[in-house]
C-alpha cells in the first residue's frame, strides 16, 4: 500500500484542481467580464476533454510504461495550469482548462487502475479507496483553501499553488514510484468488446446520471447559496461537502472488502445520496443540520465512485485500466452535461431551484439503472 500513496499525491492534485472552478466563480467573472454561466462552462470543458481524453488515450497507449505516462501527463497538467494562471483572455483560459481537462484524463483512470495493480486481490478495494480518496482529499482542502487564497489575494495565485503541487507530485513519482507492472495491450477484438457490453454500458450510465445530478449541481453552488440561504459565503458549504467527500472515498474501500456485494453496495449509496440532494433546500435555513446535508451529499458522490470500479474490474479483468478510464470519462461527461444543463437553467432565469429538481430526476434515473443492472446481470466474483 506504501507504493500507492505516490499515487494519491498526483490525485491528490487533480482533486485540488478538478472542482476550484466552482469556488471561483465570482472572481474568474469579475476578471473576465463574463456571467457565472459563462464562467461555469470552464468546468463542462475540463470535464468534457477529461471524458474524452480518458478512454482515447488509456486505449492508445495501453502496453505503455505507464508511470512514464503518468509522469508526463501530470508534468503537462501543471503547465496548463500556469497557462490558465496568465491567461490574457477568457478564450485563453478555456483553452488551458481544456488543456489541463486532457491531461487529468490521461493521469488518473491509469493512477487507479495502476494502483490496483500493485496490491493484492485481497487489498484492491482499499487501494481504489485511496487512490480516489486522494482526489477527494485534494477537494476538500483545495477548493476551500483556493477560495480563501482568492479572496485574500486573487484567483490567480490558487491557479500558482496547483502548478506547484503538480511539479510536487511529478517529482515524488520520478523519484519514489516504482515501475507499475504493464499489462499486454489487448486485440481490437478485445478492445471493442467492452463497448459493447451491456453490463458495462450500463454501469457507466449509472454513473453518467448519478454525475449530471451531484456534480452538476455543485457547479453552481455559488448562485444556488445565494437564491436559498442569501448568502455569498461559501467556505463552510465546501468544507461541509468536501470533508463529506473525503470520509466517503477514504471509508468505501473497506466497505467494498468487508461487504462484498458492490451493486446493493451502490443502491444504498444512491438511495442516500438522493435525499441528501431532497434535503439541501429543506434544511438550507437549519442550524447545523444544513451542514450535515452538504457532508451527506459529497460522502455518497465519491463513495459511489470505487464500487463501480470495482464492477467494472470484475466484468473486464483484461482491460482494467481502459474500463476504469471508461467510468472516469463518464463521470466526468455526466459532470460536463450538469454544468452545461446548469448554465442553461440559470440563464433563462427559471430559479435555481430547478437546478434541484433536476439532480433528483437524474438520481431517480440512476437508481433505476441500477436496478435493472442487479436484476439482468450478476457480478463475477
């Protein structure tokens, strides 16, 4: 396991990155001139070249050194970071978002799967845990930290900090990673073949409807406090959702282990993530009990993320890293279509309220899927 903490730093990084938009948002549409809508399209393109990039890359360069590729991807990452930190024009900006989206998508479906690879059977589960849970943890400190850095410096500068803890991240894979054993690439046959298994196609819809609703909806975050609670102060709202996030990731491995069965794993994880979501605008105006809302939310979101690893590892033992980068580009897809959806119900001035309404329709959508998956399919062992 002491190899695989080399991995979570770069995921780690990621996490700090991945969501730092979200918190941003006023100061990015201040320096640029542009809506929250606008701005919040930043996010639906990382996540959009994040979705694509995932499966087209791991699939390309599957039978690749893969820590050179980690290495490269995340030494990448931080320049396109730098790039977003100068950038003169909002156009500029998108292209670094786009930038640092691709390479986000290369490093971490190969830092899981690579994890996974590194530990024995018995200890799979913690090591996705981890290894997401790194992601996560990275969220929970940069998106709050980021937001303060802001507001007492600027935006920029929290751009400065990820470049740095990429250079970080890149220095202590170089230097303390060991090789990650490389799986033989498999036949196009092969390859093709997961695609058009159904037991996968709908695993990564589950994820894709349960991504729109959850981090679609955190997007805007910033808008949707502002029209329920009246307030600009998002700080403990992020705290609340991101410590949330990391008690679920860093909790689920030894669930996964200890229970066993990830599809009735993943329908109690829905079912809670769905009223936690129900919850937000009821409890919104509740001492405390507003907060416990926001934990709730993100505890599910990424503790829903290693059981449908863990799935996808059992239906294609062969191709491990591509069905992981499969479920990481939809997730992250699903994360691109809530934020676009988003921008688009906040530009027609219909309430954010329907933001809500939207997440628990696609929550329904998911729980469904995973109840027609537990019915149709059994999970190898």
């Amino acid at each position: 396991m002491r190899n695989v903490f080399f991995l979570t730093i770069g995921m780690f990084t990621l996490g700090f990155d991945a969501y730092i938009i979200a918190g941003l948002l006023p100061g990015v549409s201040a320096t640029y001139e542009k809506s929250s809508s606008q701005v919040g399209q930043a996010v639906s393109i990382f996540t959009l070249f994040y979705a694509v990039s995932a499966p087209l890359f791991t699939s390309f360069l599957a039978g690749k050194p893969i820590k050179k590729v980690l290495l490269f991807s995340m030494l990448i990452f931080g320049c396109a970071n730098a790039l977003s930190a100068v950038a003169p024009n909002f156009t500029i900006f998108l292209l670094s978002r786009a930038i640092a989206g691709m390479t986000a998508g290369l490093f971490s479906p190969l830092a899981v799967a690579g994890a996974a690879s590194l530990v024995p059977l018995e200890k799979k589960g913690r090591a996705l845990s981890l290894t997401i849970g790194g992601m996560s943890m990275g969220t929970v400190l940069g998106v709050p930290i980021g937001l303060y850095i802001a507001n007492l410096f600027n935006w920029q500068l929290t751009m400065w900090v990820v470049v740095i803890l990429s250079f970080i991240a890149t220095a202590c894979m170089f230097k303390f990673l060991p090789t990650i054993p490389v799986t033989p690439p498999p036949a196009i046959k092969e390859r093709l073949s997961m695609f058009t298994d159904k037991r996968v196609a709908i695993t990564v819809l589950v994820t894709f409807c349960a991504s729109i609703a959850s981090l679609g909806l955190y997007t805007y975050l910033a808008p949707l406090l502002q029209d329920l609670a009246s307030t600009s102060n998002l700080t403990i709202y992020l705290w609340s959702w991101g410590l949330g996030g990391l008690v679920g990731s860093l909790s689920i491995g030894y669930v996964i282990d200890y229970f066993k069965k990830s599809k009735t794993l993943m329908v109690i994880i829905l079912t809670i993530l769905t009223v936690a979501i129900i919850c937000l605008p009821l409890l919104i105006n509740v001492p405390f009990l507003k907060y416990v809302s926001f934990f709730i939310w993100g505890a599910m979101g990424w503790a829903s993320q290693a059981p449908q690893q863990h799935i996808l590892l059992s239906y294609q033992p062969k191709q491990g890293s591509t069905a992981v980068a499969l479920n990481s580009s939809i997730n992250y897809l699903g994360s691109s279509v809530g934020a676009s959806l988003g921008g688009l119900v906040i530009s027609l001035g219909i309430g954010t309220m329907a933001l809500i309404y939207f997440a628990i329709l696609f929550m329904a959508i998911s729980l469904c899927l995973q109840f027609y998956s537990m019915r149709k399919f059994s999970q190898p062992s």
